[in-house]
C-alpha cells in the first residue's frame, strides 16, 4: 500500500456534519467540531451513540453503539466498531469489529468477536422455502475470528487467521414438535456444534478509507479447513470471496456508483447448520437488505449489489442512495442453483464525522414475496 500524501487524506474531509449542524443550531451547546488535523497529529475519534432501531429480525432493539478511529502514519483509518444490543425478541449481543492498520500499512490485524444470545426464526435450506413455515430456533452463541495480514506487494497482503463459531444451547421447534432436522439436514440443529479452524487470506484493498470508500478496489479471499483436531465437529473446508469497487461516473462529482460482489462456498463437508452461508450473516450483517437475516440458507450462496451514492446537500451532511441486489443458494438435495430474490430500496446519509466521512445509514428495501423493511447502519454497508 502506497503511502497516503496530504492530497489523498484531504479527500476524507467533507464541509459538514450532524455535529456542525448542531453547533450551527444550538451554538450554547458545549460541543467541539471534528477537525481533520486530529487525526493527521495521532489523535482519535471516539464515538458512544445510543439509539433506538429497528430491523426484520430484531423488532425494535435498544443499541449503544461505541466507535474508535485513528490513523497511524502513512498507514489507512483504523476502526474499532462496537455494539451492545436488547431487542424486542429478546435477543443480546456483545459485537466488536476491527481492522488495524500498522505505520506505513505493513500490516493489518482484523477482528470480528460475538457473544449472542439470539432466538431466532429460520425458513430451512434453498430458495424455495416459504415464510409460512417457520423454524425456530433458540441458541448461544461465541464468534471469535482474528486474522494477521503481512503486506507483500503494494496494497496486496497475506495472513493467517483463527475462526471459531461455537453454539449452543441449541434447540428448534415449530408449532408440532421438536425438530432434529430442518429440509433434511441434521447437523447443528440441536444442541451444540462447533466449528473451529485455520483460514488462509489474501487481501488487496487500495481504498485509503474503508469507513466510506471514496475510490479504490477491495478483494478478499479466505480459503477455511476446519478440523476435528482444533475442536470442530467436522473436518469440512470453505471458501469467501468478496470483492468491491467504486466508481466516479463523472470526473469531479462526489458522487460514487458502489459494486459489491459476495460469495461463501462450502467446498467439501458438512458445517453446522448454523453455520451455512445465510443472508445477513457475513461480517457486518448487511447481505441482503430487503430480507429478514437467514431468509435463505444454503451450503453455497452467491450474492451480487450495486448502490448509487449521491449528496442531497452541498455540505455533505445529507445524502441519499438507490441500491439493487440479488441473492441465491444450492438447493439441498441436488446443491445446484435454480433461482434468484432481487431486492431493492432507497436510503438517506446523514454524516456523522466529516473526517472519517462516516454516515448513518437509514434505508428501506423491498425483496420478493411481501418481504420489505427498514435497514440501519453506522458507516456505509459496503
């Protein structure tokens, strides 16, 4: 990764945010505008928003959302991402994210931790599977991936890292009985399943900032062998490509045309069910916005979204986006993909940190089937 100059770091900085507005509004008020020389210095932003949402999965959720950014030199805006979380359904969630970058970008250390406690309802496998039939499920649940990346050539890098999903407490349940199965598959249904392994990574990502790329590609591919021997309840192996660009349509505007391309493949085994690829399980929970989380589950899913990004005021501290994606996994019995669920919405940005450019996501989707609801993120979803 090449080293930023002055030029590439100006590009993060926008006129305004909510913070210059409430400032503008209630000048008495004792807050403090975000300035770009914070960052540039070796300061940091720290952020604790508490909220009030509402997502397809949750209901209405109760959220404290706790932010920290910070830029080594020469090196990409680091983030740690956290969230504490009670929801209508009864759900709890610990979340912390990270992606730290080293001076001079000659590593990145990433991490994605989870404690949950998440009854939750699921629809089977494949992608004809109905919201009539229902499965519930009740469960416990512990993510722990961290991941160490060595650059080896500029804005390439390469590492290793731990991944273990570890359930339990797990029962399923529709309105006759117990379940030991769901469409036929019995691993991971009851009780508990882990799945515990070593994944390779080969990372490009030239975006100087990933809290809200302004330009740049980012490709990530994760190649996972989970083994009974570091505790897993299977050995199986699977593979993640995930790949984004972002494109200036006309020279100077600060608008942006995001591609987003996402694909979790089980390459030979049997993971839990729990862990099969799904919709809104990747790493930010943001796959499939217009569908409730596990709408559709699969040993394989394919997964593409295009979003147009564009300021609603010159001062950048509104904006909007119109989005389009599409969805699909194998069938269980034949593991071949025989049908697509496009979905698509509109969204407002309201900026939060003109620095870092981090927004708050507010966008209402439509998918197949009566499937609609509103979606909330703090920093862009892809």
């Amino acid at each position: 990764m090449p080293e930023l100059t002055d030029s590439t770091r100006s590009d993060t900085v926008v006129a305004a945010d909510i913070v210059d507005f409430v400032k503008k509004t209630w000048p008495r008020l004792p807050v403090h505008p975000h300035e770009a020389s914070k960052l540039t210095s070796g300061g940091h932003f720290v952020w604790v928003i508490p909220q009030v949402g509402y997502s397809l999965s949750t209901g209405l959720l109760g959220q404290v959302l706790g932010n920290v950014t910070f830029r080594r030199p020469g090196a990409n805006l680091s983030a740690i991402i956290s969230s504490l979380t009670y929801t209508q359904n009864q759900q709890a969630l610990l979340t912390v994210t990270s992606t730290i970058w080293t001076p001079g970008n000659q590593w990145v250390l990433t991490g994605d931790w989870r404690l949950m406690h998440y009854p939750q309802a699921t629809y089977g496998l494949g992608m004809f599977t109905t919201t009539d039939r229902v499965v519930s499920m009740d469960y416990a649940y512990l993510r722990f991936y961290q991941g160490v990346l060595r650059r080896v050539r500029p804005a390439l890098y390469a590492g290793l890292s731990y991944q273990l999903d570890d359930h339990w407490n797990i029962r399923s349940w529709d309105d006759r009985h117990d379940r030991t199965r769901i469409s036929g598959y019995e691993y991971g249904i009851e009780g508990r399943s882990v799945s515990s392994g070593i994944a390779m990574q080969l990372l490009y990502d030239n975006r100087p900032n990933a809290v809200n790329p302004s330009g740049g590609q980012m490709l990530n591919l994760v190649v996972r062998s989970n083994k009974q021997a570091l505790g897993s309840d299977t050995d199986y192996s699977s593979m993640l490509i995930d790949a984004r660009t972002y494109l200036h349509l006309r020279p100077g505007s600060p608008n942006i045309l995001a591609l987003w391309s996402y694909n979790a493949l089980t390459l030979n085994g049997n993971p839990p069910f729990l862990d099969l690829p799904s919709t809104g399980w990747d790493a930010t929970s943001n796959l499939g916005r217009g569908y409730i989380q596990g709408r559709y589950r699969g040993k394989k899913l394919l997964y593409a979204e295009a979003e147009y990004r564009f300021q609603v005021s010159r001062s950048g501290l509104l904006g909007g986006v119109v989005f389009a994606n599409a969805q699909t996994v194998t069938q269980p019995l034949n593991q071949q993909f025989e049908r697509i669920a496009p979905a698509g919405g509109v969204g407002l940005r309201i900026r939060m940190n003109k620095v870092t450019r981090a927004n708050l996501c507010i966008d209402y989707a439509v998918g197949t089937d009566g499937s609609k609801g509103l979606f909330f993120n703090l920093g862009e979803v892809f």
